[in-house]
C-alpha cells in the first residue's frame, strides 16, 4: 500500500514502544486503564480497519486510537527517546525504520494479509485525455530504498518538493526512462493522494517529473476512501496512492469497475503492528500478556 538505507518489506503493522502507567484512577477512568492502547493514525485508513479487525479477532484488551501519520510518528518518537513502549500501526516504506530499531509483530492469523503493493490507479479516459501523461505514469515505478530516501529527506526538515527536487537531480537517467520521449504543453494533471509520509514522497517526485515533461500539475490530498472515489468519478486523473491488495482492499472492491489500475509503482511493502526491539514479545497474540505496558 524516503532514504539511502535498506527498509523492510512493506506492510500493514503496529509499531510497539513505551506506554505511560496511569495511577489512582477509578471508575470510568479506571476501566479505561485497563485497557492497551495502540496508537493509529487517520480514521479512514485502511490499516485502520486491519486493525479494528485485528482487536477482534485476536481478542485484544485494547483501544485503538486515532491520529494521523505524523501523530503517530510523534508518539512513536518520543516513546523510544524515553525508553517507554508503545504499539502503533505501521508500514514499511517509511523513514522511521531507518531512523529507530523496530520490528513487526508476528500475526498469525494474517489479518494484515502478506505482501503488498502501491500501485498507480487513473480516471476511465485518462489515457485517450492525456496519452503523454498517462505514459509516464504507466512508466512509474521505484524501490523502497529510493521512496525511503526522499521520505528521510522530508523527516529532516527538506520541504517535500525540495527533497524530490534534490532525488530528481540525483536520478537523471531514472527520469528520463519516466519521461521518455514526451513533451506536455501545460495541459492540467490532478493527482490524488493519501497524506501517508510515503505517499507525500513519491507523489512529490511524480508531480516533479510531470512538470519537467511540461505539465502542469495539482495535488489534492484526501483520505483513502474519497480518493478512490475521486479516481472513479474523474475528479482526480489518477493516483499512485493504492495499497494492495489488501490494505484498500475495500475501497478497490467497490470501485474497480470505474477506474483504471496502471502499474505496481513499488513491491514488497508491507503493514502491520511494529514495536520497538527492545520489546520482548514478538507476536499480536501475546499482547494481552503485556497489555498493562502499552496504556
């Protein structure tokens, strides 16, 4: 479904740190300390879902909470500098498996699915509308360790345009084999996207290489579910934005009949629940057992 260092495999995940011990509470209060917590990000995402699922079927005593990706992020950050556990959904392109010593929690019984892909998904007519375009798109495609540098580069303060610039300038020959032979005149290409670090990266750079081509382009930025929408109705040209086959399996199910999938734009990513290393468990059924660390 941003750096020069190697990143796992991509999938959907939770990402384990410290917790903070919540004392004298009673009641309402109390009842909710019981519980773990794990700590998500945007409310429509489908690693989301995957985990509510999750919860579930694993019968886990926890709460899932809502944030958004660089929420997340945050949390997970200043767990580890404090030495604390923490639970988070996780997925692999994404810097913070370059910056910190996280791993996947095991999950037996596969809610997360295996490997995944992002793919790049266009409008019905995009091709006929913009064959220029749609051929670099259809030409789109990177590894985890170029998406991983850009998405570093942004975690370090670089803008997000500025750090494809600089991918951009490093990658002459990879994009020209994007370009290819095309010369756009200005026409408009709108590009959704999901605002996922990765997909803030890789879409920064396919916006870049679309104007190099002499295009101009517009990012709009919703959450999963509306993107897919915009994609079908043509409110969007396209997207390389879709996690699957499992991870927006939803979203892909219900809109496959009006839209177009072009090309695997990255393989071997990857989803799931993540924790820092020096947590001692290594699979979601053990959760419960440790539950009192991750409130």
């Amino acid at each position: 479904m941003k750096l020069t260092k190697v990143f796992p495999i991509v999938f959907l995940g939770v990402v384990l740190t410290g917790c903070i011990l919540l004392c004298g509470c009673t009641g309402e209060q109390s009842a909710q300390v019981q519980k773990g917590k794990i700590i998500g990000i945007e409310p429509g995402a489908g690693i989301m879902q995957k985990t509510e699922d999750a919860i579930q079927d694993y019968g886990l005593d926890y709460t899932l909470v809502s944030s958004s990706s660089a929420g997340m992020a945050s949390e997970l950050t200043k767990a580890i500098n404090s030495g604390k556990w923490i639970v988070v959904t996780g997925w692999t392109p994404h810097w913070k498996f370059a910056r910190f010593n996280l791993k996947y929690l095991d999950d037996p019984k596969g809610i997360y699915g295996g490997e995944e892909y992002i793919g790049a998904l266009a409008r019905k007519g995009f091709e006929t509308d913009n064959p220029g375009a749609y051929g670099i798109l259809s030409r789109f495609s990177w590894t985890s360790d170029e998406m991983a540098s850009v998405m570093l580069a942004i975690e370090d303060g670089k803008s997000p345009e500025s750090a494809a610039d600089e991918y951009i300038a490093a990658h002459p020959d990879q994009v020209s084999s994007w370009i290819g032979s095309v010369k756009g005149n200005g026409e408009l290409v709108t590009v959704g996207y999901v605002l996922w670090d990765s997909e803030i990266a890789s879409t920064n750079v396919l916006k870049k290489v679309l104007e190099q081509a002499g295009y101009t382009v517009k990012l709009v930025a919703v959450d999963a579910g509306p993107l897919y929408q915009a994609v079908s109705t043509g409110d969007v040209d396209c997207t390389i934005s879709a996690w699957l086959p499992t991870t927006q399996s939803t979203y892909m199910e219900k809109y496959r009949d009006n839209l177009v999938e072009v090309r695997k734009v990255l393989t071997g990513a990857k989803v799931g629940l993540v924790v820092p290393d020096y947590v001692t468990i290594s699979s979601i059924d053990e959760l419960n057992s440790v539950k009192d660390k991750f409130q």
